[in-house]
C-alpha cells in the first residue's frame, strides 16, 4: 500500500510539474509579462552566434527526449526498472523539466521580421488563443488523466490495472488525426509580432511535429491495425478538409493492446 500511495504521490508531482510548465510556456510563447519575466523575446542577452546554438541545442534535447520516451520499445524497457503506472508520470516529468530547462535558458534573437496592427493583430491573436484552447480540448476529448499519468496512478491506489485506452474519434478528432499538434501550430506561428527568435522556434518545433507524427502514426497503426488506416485515409493529419471525408463508424473501434 505504501508504494501505491508513493506512485500517487510521484504522479501528482509530476502533474504539478506540467501545469507549471504549460503556464510557462504560454506565457513563453505570448510574451506575457504578467505569466513570465522570461519569454521567447524578452530575458538573457549575448551574440547571435550564441544565442541560435544554445537554443538549437534546447530545442534538440527536447525533441530527443520526447521522442524517445514515447517509442513502445522504450517504454517496454524503462518498466523493467520502474512500475508500469508510473511509465507516463515518468515521461510527463522528465519533459516538463527539459520544458523548464528551455524556457530559462532560452536566448533571445528579438530581431523583428513582422510587426501586424489593427485588425490583423486582432485576428492572429484571436487565432492564438484558439490554438492553446484546441490544445487544451484535445486532451480531454482523449483522456486528460491517462495522458497525464494520473489515471494510471489512481488505479495501481487501488492495486487494479488501467485499463486499455480504445481507439475513438471524438469532435476535433473527426476532423484531423492529430488536433493537439495542430493546436500547438496555430499557438507558435499566430503572432502579430514575429521575431528572428521566435521564427526559429516555431520552424524547428513544427519540423519535429512533423517527423514526430510520422513516427507516432507509425506506432498507431501497430497498435490499431486496419481500424487506424481506415481512419487514416478518411480524415488528414492536421488540416481539415472543407469539403468531404467521412467518419469512423462506432463498430470500427477497438481497444488498445
């Protein structure tokens, strides 16, 4: 009992660690002073040299880590050291952290390359917005505890396995496979002052959204079969489609193995 009550112990820090982080990287990304004194444009100073390694290197760390602790055979390893139910409070942990990491030591490159006024600013920061809101939504119309770590604790509380996540479209996931990602998108590049820095940041983290799904697809269709490239070929990775695409019949669902 003691070590289930310090894996729901482990699993709340974790997810403690993640909302800093979110809040962070909102106020990160916003340049919102009232969230962060240390955002994309704003903190730290040195030469440009400087400042584009130091925040390549950031950026590469993060995405080696995500993904490598999100790969199944990683997965199947690190639980030979740890309990299973607390695989995904790990992974939450360890890239919020990496997150934090980022966010402080991040250099900017606050060189403008666009400045937009009025109402085109308006509408970018509304687009903004409507991506961290997508970003958020995403989460719950899956499931916002499993994805955090927090079911997976609640259950070994109670000395049960959760059970396996099944494969569902709901909403925006009728739309494009991957909501989240397109989320994050709209939040990096909607932006009515564009900066070299921020420039560099939104075009590196989409380069790794994109090969990143290519491997989380790949994962998927190992995990779902046939039901994952039906749904693969009816709705597209991350625009939606005006005109046409179908959705999944419920009967097509299964659960994960």
């Amino acid at each position: 009992m003691f070590a289930r009550l310090l894996i729901m112990l482990y699993a709340i820090t974790s997810y403690a660690v993640f909302l800093g982080s979110f809040v962070w990287a909102v106020g990160f990304v916003g340049n919102i002073n009232s969230l962060t004194s240390k955002s994309i444009d704003v903190g730290g100073s040195g030469s440009v040299t400087e400042a584009v390694l130091v925040d390549v290197l950031l950026l590469a760390l993060f995405a080696l880590q995500h993904s490598v602790m999100a790969r199944p055979a990683f997965k199947r390893w690190l639980t030979r050291f740890i309990p299973k139910a607390a695989e995904r409070s790990t992974y939450v942990l360890l890239s919020s952290l990496i997150l934090l990491l980022l966010f402080w030591q991040w250099r900017p490159i606050p060189t403008p390359i666009w400045r937009i006024e009025g109402l085109g600013a308006s509408v970018l920061t509304s687009i903004h917005w409507l991506g961290w809101l997508i970003v958020l939504t995403s989460t719950y119309l899956i499931d916002h505890f499993d994805l955090f770590g927090l079911k997976q604790a609640a259950f070994a509380l109670r000395a049960t396995e959760a059970p396996a996540q099944p494969f569902k479209t709901p909403l925006l996931y009728r739309l494009v496979r991957h909501p989240l990602m397109l989320g994050f998108l709209l939040a990096f590049w909607a932006t009515p002052e564009m900066s070299v820095g921020h420039l560099m940041f939104a075009a590196l983290n989409t380069a790794y959204i994109l090969v990143g799904l290519q491997l989380e697809e790949r994962d998927l269709v190992a995990a779902f079969g046939d039901t994952y490239r039906r749904y693969r070929r009816r709705v597209p990775m991350l625009l939606p489609r005006l005109i046409g695409g179908r959705d999944i019949p419920e009967q097509e669902t299964e659960a994960r193995p």
